[in-house]
C-alpha cells in the first residue's frame, strides 16, 4: 500500500438503528436477519436526518489507539476469510480494520433474498504482525474492499475499495490506484470543509456468473444524510451506476455532487522550481468536459503557489471528469508508482442536473502524497433541507473516455521562457499538440484557422502547422503579460466545417 493511500480523513461509526415499520428499532444481533429492500437506506437516512447529528466516539482498544503509519499496514485480513471465499461467486469481500486515520466504525451487511444480515467482526480475521490483537470481538470495520478476477480468471483482482469518510476508488483492467472519488463534498476551500461519511454498508450478494454487484452505503454528517446505491461492473472500463438520495438537515449552498480527488505535482506546463529526474508526476493531468451545449473542454492542471478556484457555468452538463491522458512509461520514468497506469474517472450525469458550475480547486503541493486537486458538480440552487434530492450519475474508470472523435485532443501542453526575439523577459511561450479527430491527414497546405485569446495581457505570434516528429497538429503561440499577474487563455484550431479540436483552457499565473 503505498503511502498517500491513507493520507486522508477516516470518519465512519456504528449504525445503531434499523427503520421498520417507520421507527427505529435497535439493530440485529449478529446471525439475525432484517427485511431489505431498494428503500430501506432511503428510510434510515431520511430518519437520520430528521434527527440531530451524533458525532461517533473514536475511542479505540489501547493496542490501537496510538499505532502509526507502518503499523497499521501491518493489520491485513486473511484473504481465507473473505466473504463468499468459498461460494463459487464472482465476487469476493475483504475488510479494512480501524485504526491510524481509520477510527469510526463502518457497520457491514449482505443481502440475500431480501434479508440483510451483519457482517460480524472477529480478531481472528486479520494477522496483526507485531501490533497486539485487540481482545474485543465487537470493533466492527474501518471499510471493505471488492475482489473479482479483472486481469485473469484465476486471481481475484482488488478491483474497488471504500476507506475513510466517503472516500472510495476503483481500477480496470491494467490498471493502478489513482485517484479517488466521493459521495460527497460540503464547503470544500472554505475554512472549515464537512466530510461526510459513510457509516454503513449492504453488499447485495452475486448470483452465480454475474458480470456486477450492488452496494448500498448510509452517509450521514453535520449537514446531510444520504442514500446511495453502487451498481459495480469491473471490467476493460469498470462502471460504477451512482444513485445519491440526499436528506439535507439544514440548506447546502456548497455542495459538491460526484466529487473527484487527485494528484498534481508538475509536468511540461508547469515545473516550476522542480529538480527531479522524472519529466511528470501526476494521478491526473487535466479536467475534461462536454458542456451542455457539446462543447469539448480540456483543462491541463497546476500546483499553483496559492489555492485557485475555478468554475465553469453550465446546465445539465454531459460530463466532465480527472483525466491521466499520458500512458506511456516515459512519460513518466517511475518504475515504482507507474503512473501510466492510474485511471482516468468521468463522470456521465443521468438525467438532467439543472443549472450549475464544474468547480476545480487546485492546491500548492511540495509533494506526490497529498491530494491537492478536487473536482465536482455544484448546483447553482442550494439543496434545500427537509426534502430529498436525487443524483443519478454514471463513473467510467477508464484509460480514456470516448468523447467526440471528430475532435482532436490535447496530447501535450508545454509552456516555457522565450530566449529570443521581441518579446523575451516575461512572456512565455506556450506550445500545444493536438493528435486524431479530422486533423489527422491534414497536411501544411490545409486552411486551419487557430482562435487564441486571452483575458489581459497580449498574444503574439500564432502558428498552427503539422506535427511529423509526434503526430497531429502543434499550435504555438506567445504571452505577453505585461503587469499581470493572472490571465485566462483560450485556444482551438478549426476549418470551415467548423471546430477541428476541443477548446484548451488555461488559468496563467505568475
């Protein structure tokens, strides 16, 4: 487990009732079962928040209550006693013991045949190597992670996992944690973020050759309760179908709905005061989106010297996500961390969503283990409480996502200091390299037409020809910013058919 794996927040505790018959009942004892159904965890949370908030104690066994990184990667589950080990199911289930960041219990459940029965924790789950066994054998778990065999048929792959808060991340095929994804994210860049958790989960058990496995978590926080719904199909492109019921206690004016949450250290755009051997280091390396109107967006990220917030205005957005774009191991040069191989995650609204804003926020990072990118879908609306709120959205873990292939793609951008002509100093040559959609076959002779712009300062000296050494197209241009500190650019090549490649945006700062 590399180590940027659990550097972040774990809030999660006991679920002390189950909703029957519209009240709440206290929970089944271990080996007894409860009726389930697709509303039971929208009645739990609707009673959740119709209730104060109860914040859960983090108390833990002495043995635990001061263990360190290294030790809690010590705690591991027996793989031998995984859930459905022994079923011949196509899916297995492994858990996350509390501990380190990991304090607040998570409550486990399966579901079969319209019963739902806890998931007992035992110590003799897991081997401890050094770190003494707690004697309780009522801990409950930290979260839970999902194997199926993704790569070969004979290994069960861990091909999802949900740890920490409402945190979760998934793979396909090939690939390498990255990235991680959401429930969701309350006041994110204000002084004091709220991290909702989810604090109890229904795996719903497989039937025999199923291609998918549904889960179903209880979020809960100062502000929300929520009911979600995980339909997970690992596979080339694992696919996650997300249904969010959201009981609001109080109204949310920043919420973020489909939240994403990476990592951005540098690359050729922005390397500033790096010496490192590697030529990038990144879980992602732009925000895509598909407008409502269908237009194709790309924007490369940064490690900004101060914490910058961007927002793009839309209604009902077609999708948008953190992408890793670069796939070949030169690109990045890491035998350790291959960050070719993290997913990309686009997130696929279903149904309208209304008016709105992709929010980006990018913060400064002196390293590859802390997240300092996060991206999400507010509403224009704040969410009114004491009424529920749906969010169907569709997550494509994947290599790449199949956007408008008659528009080309940012491949690279590269942006560096001017060492000749008018405008050395300040200005700062800015070098774009679009590949595919119709450019590809266009020769020197072609009326490409290259639109840049820019908020303040001024642009000079366009070009826009073939790129034979890499393909494609290159798109040149400099930035002369004059006093300015900040500029907004804009940039996209296209003929009389209209656009040949999706719009690149950029937020230049000094």
């Amino acid at each position: 487990m590399h180590r940027r794996e659990v550097l972040m927040a774990g809030l999660s505790w006991p679920l002390w009732s189950l909703l029957a018959g519209g009240e709440a009942h206290a929970f089944a004892p271990a080996g007894a079962t409860v009726p389930f159904d697709g509303e039971t965890v929208a009645n739990l949370a609707k009673a959740l928040a119709a209730k104060p908030f109860v914040p859960q104690s983090k108390q833990l066994p002495a043995s635990l209550e001061k263990i360190g990184y290294d030790q809690y990667r010590s705690i591991r589950f027996n793989p031998a006693q995984a859930l459905w080990r022994n079923d011949g199911l196509p899916f297995q289930a492994q858990f996350f013991h509390r501990g380190f960041f990991f304090r607040d219990r998570v409550d486990m459940h399966q579901v079969a045949d319209g019963k739902a029965t806890p998931v007992v924790y035992r110590p003799s789950q897991f081997t401890f190597d050094g770190t003494p066994a707690p004697k309780e054998n009522d801990l409950g778990y930290a979260g839970f992670r999902l194997h199926s065999p993704i790569n070969r048929p004979e290994y069960f792959d861990e091909v999802a996992a949900f740890l920490g808060a409402s945190y979760f991340r998934a793979v396909a095929k090939g690939q390498a944690y990255g990235l991680s994804a959401r429930g969701l994210a309350l006041k994110t860049g204000g002084p004091a973020e709220e991290f909702p958790v989810f604090r109890a989960f229904w795996l719903e058990r497989p039937a025999r050759g199923a291609g998918r496995i549904t889960v179903h978590a209880l979020m809960d926080s100062p502000s929300v309760a929520g009911a979600y719904r995980f339909t997970i199909t690992p596979g080339v492109e694992t696919v996650f179908d997300v249904s969010a019921r959201l009981y609001p206690r109080v109204a949310l004016d920043q919420a973020g709905i489909a939240p994403l949450t990476s990592m951005f250290q540098f690359d050729s755009n922005d390397r500033v005061g790096i010496d490192d051997y590697r030529p990038a280091v990144h879980d992602s390396d732009g925000l895509g989106m598909i407008n409502g109107r269908g237009e194709q967006i790309w924007r490369p990220l940064q490690n900004p010297s101060s914490i910058q917030e961007s927002g793009f205005e839309d209604v009902n957005p077609r999708g948008f996500g953190l992408m890793q774009r670069k796939r070949a191991f030169a690109d990045y040069a890491d035998s350790e961390a291959h960050y070719e191989k993290r997913p990309s995650l686009w997130i696929e609204p279903q149904g309208e969503w209304g008016e709105g804003a992709v929010h980006l926020f990018e913060l400064p990072t002196a390293d590859e283990f802390h997240d300092n990118i996060v991206a999400f879908w507010r509403p224009k609306q704040p969410l009114a409480a004491g009424r529920e709120h749906r969010f169907d959205y569709r997550m494509h873990w994947c290599d790449q996502h199949n956007w408008k292939p008659e528009l080309a793609t940012v491949a690279r951008t590269r942006i560096g200091g001017l060492t000749f002509g008018e405008n050395t100093g300040r200005a700062r040559l800015v070098v774009i390299d679009f590949d595919g959609g119709r450019l590809e076959g266009l020769g020197d002779g072609a009326k490409v037409r290259a639109d840049v712009s820019a908020s303040k300062g001024r642009i000079a000296n366009v070009t826009a020809h073939p790129n034979p050494g890499a393909g494609g197209w290159r798109l040149g241009f400099e930035l002369v910013p004059g006093d300015e500190r900040s500029i907004e650019l804009r940039a996209v090549l296209g003929d009389e058919r209209g656009p040949l490649t999706e719009t690149w945006l950029y937020r230049w700062t000094l």
